[in-house]
C-alpha cells in the first residue's frame, strides 16, 4: 500500500488534462444551460419552465466544479476564450476568481487543521474551547454551522462571504467582489424588468438559490461528516488530511455529473491537479482509495452530518449537542 509521498507521486500520471475532454465537458455544459433557460425564457408550459428552472440550478453546481478546476490550473490554462468564460461565470455566481483562488487554495494547505482550517470551510472548534467561549460567541459559531445557514448559502457564504467580507477585509485585493455583486444583481434587476415577476424568480433566484444551497453543503459535508478527524498543527499531514478528513461521497449516476465526480473528495485533496473527470479512472487504479470514509446526499447521511458539532479531544471524534449536554 502506497503512503505519503509515495501516493501523490503516483497519482502524477493522472494529473494531466485531455484538451479535448475539457473543451468536451465544458461545451457540453453550456449547451444544457442554452436548453435549460430556452426552457424557462420561451413560451413553455409553467411546469416545464419549473423543470428547467431546477435543472440549471443543478448544472450550475457542475459548472461550479468546472470552474473550481480551472482555478486549481489543473485544466484550460493558456486559452483566452477559456479565461473569459469562467472570469464572467465567477462573477455571475458571487465567487470571483481573487477570493475563490486565495480561500480554496488556503482550505487545500489547512484542511483539518484545528482553529486554522475555517478559511474557506466552516469553523471548527474544541469542546473544551466552546464550553469556555462567551454565550455570544457560542452562538455565533452555530449559527454558522446550522442547516438553515447552510441551506441559505446563497445569502451567507456567496453573497456575504465571498463578496462582502471580502471586499471588506481587502478592498484592493478583492476589488472584483463588488463588480460580481454589480453583475449578478444587475442581471437578476433586467430579468425582473424586462421577463416579470415569474421570470425573475424561475431564470434568477431559483437556479441561484438551488445551486448555492447545494454548493455551500457540499462544502461542509466533504469535511464535516461521521469519521472525520481534525489534527493540530504539529500533527497534521497533507496525505492524512485527504484520506481521514475528506469525504467520499456516494451518489448516483445523475447526481455524479451534476456535481462533476466532486464527490471522490479524498482523491481531489491527494492531488488537485487531476482534473475531475479523471478521479473515477484513479479511484479504480489506486486500492488506497477504494475504501475511504463515505457520506452521501442521503437524508439520513444529511441530518447526521449536520448534528456534528465540535471535536472532542478525548474520543477523538466530532459530536453534536446532545452529547455536550450529557456532560
């Protein structure tokens, strides 16, 4: 069995891109959103329009993994056409590339770290630290971590985090949040004044809504989820933060091209430079992947991940409420 060093190394062979497959995937992803919004903008039945509506919410979510790999410059580098689609992409769905690139990288060189590795997650912390912390501050870190949060993604970790705060906290490094505010809403504003009501809500807000719901979870669930391990800094590995604290996450058929195979999450943190249509040929040629730590997009699996909590020191393990409330 291949370890450390040994095990990325391997994989290098894998961490090439096929041109043509990405101009393949990426083509055909732009081809479903012309579909999908004819669907909603033509004169179609309204349930159609409905259907459409929640499809390319979901093909936003593919076209997001997309995106996220252009930004690891691990596919379509060194193309013009390629750069303006997905600037303009990142614009649109509130994650513009200066602050999706510093906070993506940042969680890739810090996941699972404890009290370091909430850049670009969700924080963490000890039980011991949140039974000391202020009724304020308790709550707080909750907040962010409840499921009503998570579901509204869209408000919390795009239009606030990725936008605001971060022009907020460097208006010279992230000065593009606010031209992605400008352009998102200004879109949602001409849709509303020139489609109505009805087209505002089906070809903006839905799409957005869905595909920010979905995003901001599988954020949280690739490192928040039963089995998971959180380390200190002096006892952090890379290859141990892939394997122990990333998730794979079964899915069906549909649900893998939707997501574009970002559910093979322990591979994409060994090496984020195999682009994603490549993880399923290294989960069947690598036996070191081939028993990871699962989750799913099962209610079941949901509602487990998101009743964890904090990270008890002693048992070495993520527990929710109920548990701190025995104590």
């Amino acid at each position: 069995m291949l370890e450390g060093k040994d095990l990325i190394l391997a994989t290098q062979k894998f961490a090439k891109e096929k041109r043509l497959e990405s101009w393949m995937h990426l083509l055909i992803t732009l081809m479903t959103f012309v579909i999908l919004y004819l669907g909603i903008f033509m004169n179609t039945p309204l349930w159609l329009k409905w259907v459409c509506s929640i499809l390319a919410g979901l093909n936003i979510v593919r076209m997001f993994v997309i995106y996220h790999d252009y930004a690891h410059k691990t596919i379509l580098q060194n193309s013009w056409l390629a750069q303006g689609i997905f600037t303009f992409f990142g614009l649109y769905i509130l994650a513009p590339l200066s602050i999706w690139r510093r906070s993506h990288d940042y969680h890739h060189k810090h996941n699972s770290k404890l009290y370091t590795s909430s850049i670009g997650s969700f924080p963490i912390v000890t039980k011991e630290k949140y039974l000391e912390a202020k009724p304020q501050d308790r709550a707080i870190y909750l907040f962010i971590r409840h499921p009503l949060t998570i579901s509204a993604g869209y408000i919390f970790a795009f239009a606030y985090g990725m936008c605001i705060k971060s022009f907020i906290s460097s208006k010279e490094k992230h000065w593009d949040s606010v031209l992605s505010l400008v352009l998102h809403y200004s879109i949602g504003i001409l849709i509303w004044i020139y489609g109505g009501l009805t087209l505002f809500f089906l070809g903006f807000l839905i799409p957005s809504v869905i595909a920010s719901a979905i995003g901001a979870y599988l954020f949280y669930a690739q490192h928040n989820f039963p089995g998971t391990t959180f380390s200190e800094k002096e006892d952090w590995t890379y290859t141990a933060a892939a394997l122990e604290s990333s998730s794979y996450m079964k899915m069906n058929f549909i649900m893998r091209w939707f997501t574009a195979n970002i559910g093979y999450h322990h591979i994409h943190h060994i090496n984020a430079k195999i682009p994603f249509y490549r993880l399923p040929e290294v989960f069947a040629a690598f036996k070191e992947f081939q028993h990871p730590k699962t989750t799913s997009l099962n209610p079941g699996d949901i509602l487990a991940c998101f009743k964890l909590k904090v990270w008890d020191t002693e048992k070495q393990q993520m527990i929710g409420l109920e548990t701190l409330r025995r104590k």
